[in-house]
C-alpha cells in the first residue's frame, strides 16, 4: 500500500487515503440509518421505527428526582425496557433477559447501557425495591403528566410498550422494539451486527457498567 501511494500523483493518493479510512465509518452509518440495505441473511428481526425518533423531548427523572440527561448515553447503544407498578416476576425476568444479551456480546458489552423506565412509585418501599433490582443500569420515572409525550414517542407497530425491550441509538433516537414474537436471541442478532456496523464511529465512549 506504502509503495503504491509512492508511485501515485498526490491527488489520487489522497483520494486514496479518504477511501482507506473514510469508507468504514461512513458505511456503518449507511447501515445503522438505512438497515433494511443489509443482506437479506441480515435483516433486522425488531421492527424499525423509521425515520427514527428523538428522545431528548421526553422528561424523564432519576431516582434524586432530577431530568434524565439523554447525553448521558451518547455514543452507546441502550436497551430499554417499560414497566408499570412493582418490578414483579414478568418485570424481573425481562431484565435478566436484557443482562444476559448485553453479557453475550462479550467485549462489546462497555458499548451497550440498559434502561427501565417505570411509571413514577408512589410507595417509597416500591422505590427501594426497584432501586435494588435495577443496579448496573439506568432507572428512569415515567410522571403521569409526560405519559402522553411517552406515548406518542415509543408507539410501534405490533409492540406493546409494557413489556417490550426497546433499542436507542447512540445518538439518542429510537430505532427498534421487540414485542412479544421476538426471542432474546433476536434482539442478540440485530445488536451484534449494529455495533459490527458502527464500531468506527463510537470510539472513545465511556465505559460501561458492569
């Protein structure tokens, strides 16, 4: 490659050098905004939310009660998940099924934060439990009077918001959900070829948590 560069006109070596290591990045984002051009062998199996949605209009708050930064998850992929009420036996087992995911992408996983967001607790006993079961991850209140911006924001086509797993881009936008039909190793396929897309323009991210 040395010796070619060489032997080539300056204008042509720096075409050259844009295609060597420009390409990369600029195909992996062809692909993570335009997934349905994937070989057929890789479609996606969630449902696309096309065009994306921003979510940095939805007000969130963490569990000191103050805004969600949705900067917070800059340059990382997030699964995210919604629940209503106690975190009970269906809410603690999609939270498994979302740690075991990010866990089997192995080294890939400081890449990957998880999220539940859950319709504001009144009963402080619910807030400690909640606060227990979700360590390692992002917990997010849902309050009664941005219920209808959640609404509108996280409404797919097949999928029933309690109980889906969603996937949020590392820009913060809304891309995919998986209902009911959708297997953990569906969600598994599509994030392993998102972060095999993307891995040359989410470098220098935040570790992250354990």
């Amino acid at each position: 490659m040395t010796e070619t560069l060489r032997r080539t006109p300056a204008p042509v070596s720096l075409i050259l050098l844009i295609l060597v290591f420009g390409l990369p990045p600029a195909a992996g984002w062809l692909f993570i905004s335009n997934p349905q051009w994937l070989p057929d062998r890789h479609k996606n199996r969630g449902t696309l939310i096309s065009p994306p949605r921003p979510l940095n209009e939805l007000i969130l708050k963490d569990t000191k009660n103050r805004n969600f930064d949705w900067a917070n998850l800059s340059g990382h992929w997030t699964l995210a998940s919604y629940n209503k009420g106690g975190c009970e036996s269906a809410c603690q087992q999609q939270l498994h099924e979302i740690q075991q995911i990010r866990r089997a992408v192995g080294g890939e996983r400081v890449r990957i934060e998880r999220m539940l967001i859950q319709n504001a607790p009144s009963d402080p006993q619910i807030l400690a439990q909640l606060a227990d079961q979700t360590k390692g991850m992002h917990l997010l209140f849902l309050e009664s009077d941005n219920q209808h911006t959640f609404n509108k924001l996280f409404s797919v086509a097949g999928v029933h918001s309690d109980g889906a797993i969603f996937l949020i881009d590392p820009n913060g936008m809304l891309m995919m959900g998986y209902g009911a039909k959708n297997s953990s190793k569906d969600i598994l396929k599509d994030l392993e070829i998102l972060l095999k897309a993307s891995s040359n323009w989410t470098k220098g991210v935040n570790n992250g948590h354990g």
